[in-house]
C-alpha cells in the first residue's frame, strides 16, 4: 500500500515539474519581444519594429491592428509560404530582416493609424508570443480667439484644432459655456468653446486654457483692461452721420460761392457807373 502511494506520489511529482517547466518557459518567453512607441506627425513616415530576443523555432509572424474593436490582421509570414501584406498596400511595407526580427512602415500616417499594434511570433510547441508597440500620431495645434462687449456682458470664443483632441477650459471659470466639437476631413478634430460671463467678472482678464499632448496653451483672450472699444458697431447711425456732414459741406460750398459771384457782380457794376 505505501509503495502504492508512493508511485502514485512520484508520478504527479515528475508531471507536475513538467507542467512548471513548461510555464516558467512561457512565461519567460512571454517578456521577451523588445519593442519601442513611436511619435508621428500626421502625414509622415514611421517604422514599427518587433524582435524575438530569443530563437526558438518560429513557424508564422503576424502584425495585427485593433479597428472598431477587432483586430485586423495587417501583414502576415508563414515558414513555408514566405511574408506579405494583407492591407493598406499602398501606405504598408513589411519589413522581414529574419523571423525574430520583423516590422511594419507606415507612409503618409493618417489619424487611423494611432493606436497600438500587436506584433505574435507563433513558437512551436508554445504557441504565441506577443509584442505590442504604440503609435502616437498627432497635428501641432492651431489657434483662434474672439469675443464682443455688449450689455455689461462678455461673449468669448476659443478655437482649437489638432489631434488628439484639444481640451479647453476658461479662467476664471464662471459663466455660461457652451462647447462644440469638428471632425475635419483629415481627421483632426476642432473644438470651439464658448462662454457668456458678466464684464464685472472679467475685470482681472480672460484667458483661454488649451491642454494638448501633455502641454498647456494660454492665451489672453482679454487684459486686465478691458477694450471698450471691441463692441458691436452702430453702422447705419453712423452713415446717416456722414452723409449729412457731407450735405452741410456742399450746401456751404454753394453759398460760399453764390455770395462771392454775388459780391463779384456788385463790385462790377460800381466800376462801370465810375
């Protein structure tokens, strides 16, 4: 009976250190695809790059990306049918310096790109070891400002344009605000944020907060003292205004000028009796 056991013992003893080894190997195998995030203007070039630090026996490399929830499977190698692309043709080139060390370039990177990408090298017998480097794409940000006095009110617009998106926030932050958001067709995304705030609240200035990329934008909407003169212009008052100095000027004018013919005449005639 106890050597039974004992047997019995020795048996799962033996398949579970082979269990373990097996683990420890996938795992450590696991850590061990070296890859690097990249930055990247939006329409430029970059390269995405994997590579097994160890050589096992790979049979297939796959690049994948994850759109709309799914991942798409952007270029594929297999050891007996060789590499190739299966999308974006026209922008993808894979890159295949040997089976531990693969990578994708991108051409005239849109907003699409952004995101990050799965790099599996298929090991046998392990089965998938997975590297995942990250694209960062993003467009230097564009700016506008504007705002009109009327009321003792002031109305402020903030405009900003980029990708990833802007955030925008005012100071001081009180007030009525409303915010609208543009996708453009490039795919950067515009966003306008509006306030409506008393002038008795703005007395120290108005300033407009852009977050972008880890970086905060500030910009003066208006001093300290405020621009009285940036209000809603009376035109049509103000026409009528020019336009009657402009008839005061010629019907001084033709007066001027009756007087002196008039003066002109009297002096003649005196000349003439003489």
């Amino acid at each position: 009976m106890f050597k039974r056991m004992k047997g019995i013992y020795t048996t799962w003893t033996l398949q579970d250190l082979a269990l373990c080894i097996i683990a420890v190997v996938f795992c450590s195998t696991q850590g061990s695809v070296m890859t690097s995030n990249q930055d990247v203007e939006l329409g430029g070039n970059v390269t995405l790059r994997c590579t097994l630090l160890q050589q096992p026996n790979i049979y297939q490399v796959t690049w994948k990306k994850q759109k709309n929830g799914n991942d798409e499977n952007i270029a594929t190698y297999e050891k007996d049918i060789g590499s190739s692309v299966l999308k974006y043709k026209d922008r993808i080139t894979f890159i295949f310096w040997s089976p531990q060390d693969t990578a994708i370039h991108l051409s005239n990177v849109s907003t699409e790109d952004n995101g990050c990408y799965q790099c599996a090298f298929f090991l046998f017998p392990i089965g998938p070891v997975i590297g995942k480097p990250c694209l960062s794409v993003y467009d230097d940000l564009k700016t506008s400002t504007d705002y009109t006095i009327s009321d003792n009110h002031l109305r402020a617009s903030c405009l900003a344009t980029g990708f990833p998106r802007p955030n925008i926030s005012w100071f001081p932050s009180g007030g009525e605000k409303k915010e609208m958001d543009i996708t453009n067709p490039n795919g950067t995304l515009s966003v306008i944020s509006n306030i409506f705030i008393s002038k008795s609240n703005v007395e120290q200035g108005l300033t407009c907060h852009i977050f972008h990329r880890g970086k905060i934008i500030s910009i003066e909407v208006l001093g300290k003292e405020i621009d009285h003169t940036k209000k809603s212009f009376p035109v049509v008052p103000v026409v009528l205004a020019l336009i009657l100095v402009i008839l005061v000027i010629v019907v001084g004018v033709c007066c001027w000028r009756r007087q002196r013919k008039k003066h002109r005449d009297v002096l003649e005639k005196g000349f003439c009796c003489m």
